[in-house]
C-alpha cells in the first residue's frame, strides 16, 4: 500500500483565457501536512476548490486511495472524505455549537426529530478530542472566540468522517497560543493517519509545522520538497515569486517633525466591554507608531477609537495640539486622519464600485465644482497613483472586487494618499495579502513617512511591527507597555511582553 | 450581438419595446398614430417623474413606498389653497406649496430613516399610510375641483406637437441622469447603496445624503402631484393609489439592482416606456381589463429576467 492519499495526474483548468492550472502532477500523502504555497492567484484555491468539487477540472485526473474518483460536486468530495474548512469560517452565529456541528447532518431519533441530546453528547467528545476547554455544546457560536469557532468548523469535518482537511488560513484571527493549539490537534489528526493541506501566507508557521511543501506559481507546480532543517523562508519565497525578496520590511529614517497626533489617558471599551483605559502615546510628523499585542487585548478597539468609530469613554485626542471639538468620524477626517480598515471587503472598500471611484471617496469635494466631478482631475488623481504602488492603468475601470487582495489594499491606501491625509491609521495592513503585495505595502508606508505623515500601525504580526516601526508599544492585560524605540526589542521579548513579562 | 448589448443592464425593456411596437403595428390600426403616442407619453409621464426619484433611492440602498401618498397630499394641500384663497389664488404660491409640502413629507422620511436607524421599507410603509391618512383628513374624503385654470395650464397642453407634461418628465430626467453620472452627490449614492459602513468610514456624511436623498424623491412626487392635479383637473385624496409599485417595476426593469449599488434613468426611462406601451397596446386591442393585469404582470417578470445578467458559477 502507498503511503498517497490522492494522487493528482496532470489536472489542468482554464478560465476563459487564463490558465489557472496547467498539468499539476502532486501526491497528497496520508499522515502528512502539506503546505502549499503561492502567491495570491498563483491557483491554490482553484486546486482545492477542484478537490471538493466546488469546480470542475478541464483536463487530468485524480485517484483518491488507488481509485480514480470523479469529484463533479461537493457532495462527491464529502463521500471522499475531503473537506474544506474556509477562510470565512461557514458558521451560523445565532445558533450552538452542537448545532452548528450538525448543520445539515443533524442525528434524528425514532421519530424524524432532532435528537439534541444525542448531538450534545457526540459534540462533548469531539470537542474533548480537539482539546477545547471552556466551551460547552449548548453555547451560542457568536459568544465564543474565533479560535475556538475554528476548533468547530475543524470539529464538523471530524463528524462527517474526513480523511483530507483542507486548511485556507486558519491562522489568520488567531493568536500565537491558539496557533500552537491548533498545531497539536493537526498533529494529533495526522498520527491518526489523516491528511491535511495547509495554506498560509505566514512563513514562519508553514516552516515549523508542515511536513512538506509544494509551490505553485502563475498555475504550475514549480517544487516540491520536504521540509527539514536546512530550510529557510527564503526556500520558499524564491521559488513563490520566481526571484528573490531583497528585504520583507524594507525600512529608511524618515527625519521626525513636530507631534501632530497625541491621546492622553484615552479608556475606551473592548468588544467583550471589558474596559481599557488609560492610553497615551503621541505621533509625530514622518514617524511610524505600531501596536502590538495578542487578539482580544483590543487592538483594533483602540485603532477605532482614535478614529471616532468607537465612544471614548475618557481622555482627549489632539491634532497638532488642538482637541477634537467633536468624537466622531467626520471630525476625525476633517483633521486629517485616515483610515485603512482591517477588513477590506466588508468596511474598506465599494466592492462593485471601479477602483478610481474607490480611489477618489474622500477627495471628491476637491475634484468637484459645486457638485459636479471634473471628470479629467479625477482621473489624473487615480494616474498619479497607480505607478508608483505599481498596478496597472487597466485596474481603475474595474470593480474594485475584480483584483487579488494586495491590491485591493492598495487601492485602499490610495485613497488616504488623495485625501491628503495627515495622520494614517493602518489595522491589519498586511492581512490576508502575499509576500510580495505584504512587501510592496511595506515600502508605500515607508515612503509615506518620508513624505511627513504620521502613521499608526495595529498588528498582530510581531515582526511586520517590528520591521516597520519607529516606535512600538505594546497592549498586554495590564494594559499599554511602552514606547520602545527601534531596536529596543526584538521578536523574542516583544512576544514576552505580549504575554505579560516585563522588559528590562 | 455585440458585448454593449449582452452588458446592457435593460435590454430586456429595449427587446419588449421592439416587440410590441412591431406586433400592435400590426394588428392596431391605429397605434402608429401621433395621438397615440401623445396618449402613451401623457400616460407614462407621473410614472417617470416618479421612478427618477426612486432610481435614486434603490441605487443608494433606499426605497420609499410613501411616494403615491405624498402625491396625493401635495396634491390636497395645493387645492385647498387654490379653492380658499380669493381670486383663485396665485399659480406661485400654489407651486411652492406642493414643493414644501413634498419636500417636507420626503425629509420626514429622511430623518427617521437616517437618525432613528429604521429599514425604509418600513419606516416608508409607515408613512404611506399616514400621508395618505393627512391627505384623506384634509379633503374629507372628497375629490377637490375648480381649481385655478392657470395652474392646471401650466402642466397641460403642448409645446409644439409635445405635450407639456412630457416635457417636464424629460428635463428631470436629463436632471437626474446628470447628477448620478456626474455629480459627487450621484457618487455618493453609487457608494452608499455599494457599501454604507465604508462610506461612513470614509469619513462622508451617511445622514446629510440619506436627507437629502429622501427629500428629493418627497419632491419628485410633489411635481408629479402637480402634474396629476392638473391633467384630471381635480386633486384626490386617493389618487396615487399604487404608484410606488408602478415606480419600483419600471426601475428594475430598468436595470436598476434592488440591492443598491447599480443602476441608472436611462433604464428607468425605458421601462416606463415598455410599460405604458404595453398597458395602451392592451386597450386598443380590447383586452378584457381582468386579463390586463394579468398580462402586465407576466410582461414585467420577462423583461425583468431576460435583463438580468447571469452569474458565473
């Protein structure tokens, strides 16, 4: 018996003119975790999408344990044992946790009811196996945290006897113990004799617990190589982009100028309406601020407050010294603050909306003659732009929805750089887009420092705050620790503090 | 057919338009006729004028079923001047009474919209019935005649072989597609009915628009108060009866996506068209009245469908 769980021979899938795929030969193996990895569009998704049946392959075959399967529809995939736990965890909020474990695969006693009982009990051990603590079959899913959500998507599969998890970043809301967790229930998955693929786009996480990896680029499988000691990102960037990335974070001084934002003993309340209070930190012209911490210490809580989407409870926010007359949005961007939403397509961006419109929101005032859009200025506003972040022209006559993620957030970014903005709150800028997009955002904010504006970055990726900053502080349940200057910290003690030890 | 056409948002009103002006030219002797067409433009006019200010609303993410109501209330209100002041009163004061009035009720839709937080469809719901209520209190129950003739003038009769009223339902049109396609207040309707939180967090004014948006369809719907007044020479208290829905169909038959974000007149327009022609074609061929509804109906669920551009699974 092979050790392959599913044997992938030259599958090709064609999008009208695009070549999504093109002949991926791969061996799935039992017992292993593969990473796959490629850059946004690279044909990732379009693999595992193939695998469950969400879409259909145009050519090539695929033998599930010695048998060639035909996986035309979901439901084939499930027979299979294949699923899919999504980036967008599938849940239903407003009902349990057994519930939502059964969802569509409810346990009916003698008479065709649902037999809630029986769904509990089976929910209790599963999530006994998955080593989740703290949350009982009857809580409601909208109640518990995303970690532990992951835990039940993960939990379902389990129930509806998966042999193949496929995993499209489960790390992306988690924090670094939740990670750790979920590394052992996918090792305990795997000594069970199950297969798992792994997409993330953190390096630092595929290298520590993948077994092999397999790299796909412009929909070509370009490596496949087993993991070891001698492997280092660099392994798995170079072939992801074809060349190598000189610097992740690249980073130059931009000279500091006078203080433009400063928030004196701002309390605000947590989205689990724990308070926290007293935060004082203050921006200067040219500098770059970040905060660090793990989920839930409210991070982006506090981006929100700064900005007027969130009451402050207590404190003051001045601009250039002066306090805000009011606390709201309007009065925030009015002084010159921006915004870059941690979450693109719900709050960044008017998905159907073409990119230039997207570009031009907030400065349309200047664009226009009374009301009316001077159509040539706009366009010139959207040209300015579009060279220097490095997308193509093409891009500002299409849907915003219509382009990958990095640039997407570029086309967020764009629009603070038109609204001349002073003051730029980053949340999450780098989340859920590719090493290369991640490296071309880092390099906007760098320049953007140098053309005098104030940036604060809210991260959960230690090293982007690390690699971006001037200035770091960091939020730990006794609230804000700080500012340490660049270099002050590295990854190791930034993570303790997060965690609570105290720097010395 | 070409890529413009497949991407066209209302072919299915522009195919329907085609097919039944081929098909009652045909078999009705006299729909290609110059009064026939006066006929078809002066039927569809208050619907036009009507569904301008709801292409707006759906585009922003908005409804507003109140419009037939304050239709009628401008309506009621303008008469009563007209019949209590001496001389017949002043065609001005007449106007700017149905203005304010419309313009009132659209902005009381506005702000319990836009402050109290409740859906439009049923905060409009609500006041469908409360303006039609107003408009019943304030006439008795009664239709209202003898207005003055130079009001009713205004709106009536003809500017060479086109009747006024047409006209007028052109010019807001051209108005309207004007300030959607060109204006930063259009722009902000696109967005808003796009994406509402990105908006706000843009830093825009939700609720000045929301106002604003209201108000202009509260308006719409006072002129085409106006225009109805005057083509039955009376206000009634129950004219308008219906008119939202009419207004609602001929905007998505237009193109216009009830979910917000998309549409544009140009579809309205057209939908209206189809509509009127298909309501004038089923009276000049003798119909049975009971058979028309049912007709119209089904005409308006296939230009519906047949517009609809079907997603790539």
């Amino acid at each position: 018996m092979s050790d392959a769980f599913i044997q992938i021979n030259n599958l090709s899938k064609r999008f009208g003119g695009i070549q999504a795929l093109d002949h991926v030969s791969l061996t799935i193996r039992k017992g292993k975790v593969l990473g796959l990895m490629g850059e946004n569009g690279a044909g990732k998704s379009t693999l595992m999408r193939i695998l469950c049946g969400i879409q259909t392959c145009s050519q090539g075959e695929i033998i599930v344990e010695d048998k060639r399967a035909d996986i035309n529809c979901p439901e084939d995939a499930q027979d299979l044992g294949i699923g899919m736990i999504p980036q967008e965890l599938l849940l239903v909020n407003c009902m349990s946790v057994a519930e939502n474990m059964f969802l569509g695969y409810e346990i009916l006693d003698r008479f065709g009811a649902v037999d809630a009982k029986a769904m509990d009990l089976r929910t209790q051990e599963v999530l006994a196996e998955l080593g989740c603590e703290g949350i009982a079959p009857s809580d409601c899913l909208g109640t518990i945290s995303k970690a532990n959500q992951q835990m039940v998507a993960i939990g379902r599969r389990i129930i509806q006897g998966g042999k193949l998890f496929i995993m499209d970043e489960p790390t992306s809301a988690l924090t670094v113990h939740e990670t750790e967790k979920l590394f052992g229930v996918i090792r305990s998955l795997c000594n069970k004799g199950q297969s798992v693929v792994f997409i993330s786009h953190r390096l630092e996480e595929v290298l520590e617990l993948c077994d092999y990896f397999a790299i796909l680029r412009d929909g070509v499988l370009v490596d496949v190589f087993d993991n070891g000691d001698g492997i280092s990102k660099q392994d798995l960037i170079k072939p992801m982009i074809g060349s190598v990335l000189d610097e992740e974070y690249p980073h130059e001084q931009a000279d500091l100028g006078e203080v433009i934002l400063s928030c004196e003993g701002l309390s605000y309340k947590k989205d689990n309406e724990e308070i926290v209070d007293d935060i004082t930190f203050s921006l200067q012209a040219g500098e770059v601020v970040g905060f660090s911490g793990l989920v839930g210490m409210g991070k982006s809580e506090l981006a929100q407050t700064i900005y007027g989407l969130r009451p402050m409870l207590n404190g003051a926010i001045k601009v250039h010294g002066e306090k805000l007359k009011g606390h709201d949005v309007i009065e925030s961007s009015k002084r010159g603050m921006g915004f870059v939403s941690e979450d693109r397509r719900s709050e960044g961006l008017i998905l159907g909306l073409k990119c230039l419109y997207n570009m031009t929101l907030t400065c349309l005032r200047k664009l226009s003659i009374g009301t009316v859009i001077d159509r040539k200025k706009e366009l010139a506003v959207g040209m300015k732009y579009v060279t220097p972040m490095n997308m193509k022209r093409e891009y500002l006559s299409l849907p915003a929805n219509n382009l990958s993620g990095g640039n997407q957030q570029k086309v967020v970014i764009a629009r603070q750089l038109a609204s001349d903005a002073e003051i730029i709150i980053f949340d999450e800028p780098t989340k859920g887009i590719d090493v290369l997009a991640k490296s071309e955002v880092a390099k906007i904010i760098n320049s953007l420092s140098k053309q005098n504006k104030g940036i604060l970055i809210f991260s959960s990726e230690p090293r982007e705050v690390l690699g971006l900053c001037d200035t770091v502080y960091v939020l730990n349940l006794e609230g804000l620790q700080g500012p340490y200057r660049r270099g002050e910290l590295d990854y190791q003690s930034l993570m303790g503090i997060q965690f609570g030890e105290h720097h010395e | 057919m070409n890529s413009w056409f497949k991407q066209c948002s209302y072919r299915g009103s522009l195919i329907g338009i085609v097919v039944f002006f081929i098909a009652l030219s045909i078999f009705s002797p006299v729909f290609l006729s110059m009064n026939n067409f006066i006929n078809i433009f002066n039927q569809i006019t208050v619907n036009v004028i009507i569904a301008a200010g709801i292409t707006l609303l759906i585009i922003s993410g908005g409804i507003d079923l109140s419009v037939g109501s304050i239709l009628a209330l401008c309506g009621i209100f303008t008469a009563n001047y007209f019949r209590s002041a001496p001389g017949g009163g002043s065609v001005l004061i007449g106007i700017l009474i149905g203005v304010v009035v419309g313009l009132g009720c659209g902005l009381f839709n506005g702000l319990i919209i836009a402050y109290l937080h409740i859906p439009p469809f049923i905060a409009t719901l609500g006041t469908m019935s409360i303006f039609r209520g107003m408009a019943l209190v304030f006439s008795g129950g009664r239709p209202l005649m003898d207005l003055n003739e130079r009001y009713i003038n205004l709106f009536t009769g003809f500017i060479g072989p086109i009747p006024k009223q047409f006209v007028l339902a052109i010019i807001i049109s051209l108005f309207l597609y004007f300030l959607l396609e060109r204006t930063r207040i259009g722009r902000v309707a696109f967005a808003l009915g796009g994406n509402e939180r990105c908006v706000m967090i843009s830093g825009i004014s939700v609720k000045t628009f929301k106002l604003l948006f209201y108000g202009m369809s509260g308006l719409l719907a006072a002129i085409g108060g106006m225009v109805l007044t005057s083509m039955i020479a009376a206000a009634e208290p129950i004219a308008g009866i219906n008119y939202e829905m009419d207004a609602i169909a001929v905007v998505v038959m237009g193109g216009t996506s009830m979910e917000g974000g998309k549409g544009n007149i140009l579809g309205t327009i057209f939908g209206a068209l189809l509509l009127g022609i298909v309501r004038n074609g089923l009276n000049l061929l003798g119909v049975d009245a009971n058979y028309q509804q049912l007709f119209i109906g089904l005409i308006i669920m296939i230009a519906i469908i047949s517009g609809s551009t079907k997603k790539d699974a």
